[in-house]
C-alpha cells in the first residue's frame, strides 16, 4: 500500500462531460470544489479556474504532490485538455497522477440513492446509434468494473432476466424506452454526470494502492478514435489502395 500524507494537496479534473471541474484536497479531505461556468468551457476558463481554486487556499502548484484525473470515455476536447494540465504539472513540479475511467466516477453516483441496484450498466452516447458502455457490480457500498468499456449498441449492454440490473447515464436517457421496452430499469437522469468530488475519491483510493501512471503514458481512454483521425486514417487508407491499384505495388 501507498500512503497519501493528510498533508499533501492533491487535485482532481473532471473535463469528460459538458461541465467541467477541479477539486482541491488535502490527504482525504476536500477543501473546495469549483465547476466551470457553463458547458464546454474547458478551453477558456480550466486553468483559471486551477489557479482561483489554489489561490483561495494559498497552495502554490509545486506544493500539489497528487494530480487525479478523468479519463473517459468522454469529451476528446475536455479529456485532452485535462490531461494536458496533468502532465504539465508532473512535468513541472513532479505532481503523481491517478487515472479515473469517467464511467466509474458516474456509477458511483448510484451507490448515494436509496436503493442501490447490485448491478449496474453506465451508458454514455457515442453516436451513430451506438454507446459507449462498462457493467459494475456493488460490492461493500462501492461499484466495481466487470469490463472495459467498449462501444456497442444500445440495446446489447441489456442483461436477460435479471431484475436486479440498472442502466444509467446519457446513453440509458437516449435510448430508455427501447431499454424499458426490453425490461430494463433506468436511474434518474440526474445520476448521468460525473462529480469532481468522486473523482478524487477514486483517485485517492489509487493512490493508496500506488496505482500511478507516468506523465508520457498517460491518454484518453476514447473507446473510439476521434472523429478528425477517423477521417485522417480513412483518406490515407484510400489513398494507399489507390496507389496500391495505380502500380500494383504494396506501399
């Protein structure tokens, strides 16, 4: 196990969803939290929001030892610009980072109600008819991962005969009468978005097992490619049959 002293400032980002925001922590306590302004504002206010944040509390960057991070499925504008931030402050001042998969961070918000189910599919849209989707099963008050999350269609994420299943997120609000439909449970919209304070729990708890991950290893996880590479790979694919057809060469 790995110690976090109660005397290390830690951060967390959150920049997967629409609203972006940091938490500021001391050991296990966070001290202040502070959501962006509106949606997609990563761009503008994230660093001025860190710096408010740490100038509140008199926390200079180089006294923050810990840096936990969400990592997505999500936004590829927000996630990279939150990664950004990370690395450049392990670079900087030697701050270790916790990688937090976004969809563990939202399934945790399900644990708070009164009922939790026992287990539970977090479902975000991806588009084109599909989700991105992991299962979690909970264990002493806390969701655990039984996959990776994988990009599929809405409707494969549904558990056959078991009652005691649930669907929550963006994705189960998209498609949740073609879920109810097929018998499956769906959790208040509310539960959907992912918390800057969770993310720090998890992140600490990481911490504490030495699960860290070094700056330069650090990527989103996307599930799928962003939409410009997509594009990028398919037109130099393209362009290499065609040359492939022009010369009868492999290129």
């Amino acid at each position: 196990m790995f110690a976090v002293s109660e005397r290390e400032y830690s951060l967390a980002f959150e920049t997967s969803g629409d609203l972006g925001g940091v938490a500021l922590g001391r050991g296990d306590r966070i001290l202040a939290t502070r959501l962006l302004s509106g949606p997609r504002r990563h761009a503008v206010e994230f660093l001025a929001t860190i710096a408010a944040l740490c100038g509140d509390h008199s926390v200079e960057p180089n006294a923050v030892r810990n840096i936990y991070v969400s990592i997505g499925p999500g936004s590829f504008t927000g996630l990279r610009i939150g990664m950004t931030v990370a690395r450049l402050l392990a670079f900087a001042h030697g701050a270790r980072i916790a990688a937090v998969p976004t969809l563990e961070a939202i399934a945790q918000n399900a644990a708070a109600i009164e009922q939790p189910p026992k287990r539970l599919v977090v479902m975000l849209d991806a588009k084109r008819s599909h989700v991105y989707a992991a299962t979690f099963e909970l264990h002493d008050g806390v969701y655990r991962a039984l996959c990776d999350p994988a990009e599929v269609e809405p409707l494969s994420c549904r558990e056959s005969n078991d009652r005691a299943t649930a669907y929550m997120g963006k994705g189960a609000t998209l498609y949740r009468e073609a879920l109810r439909a097929a018998g499956g449970v769906i959790l208040p919209e509310t539960l959907s978005a992912p918390n800057v304070d969770t993310v720090y729990r998890i992140g600490l708890q990481r911490a504490c097992r030495g699960l860290f991950v070094e700056p330069r290893k650090l990527v989103p996880l996307y599930v799928r490619l962003p939409e410009a590479e997509e594009k990028w790979r398919k037109r130099h694919e393209s362009s290499g049959r065609a040359r492939e057809d022009a010369t009868g060469v492999d290129s």
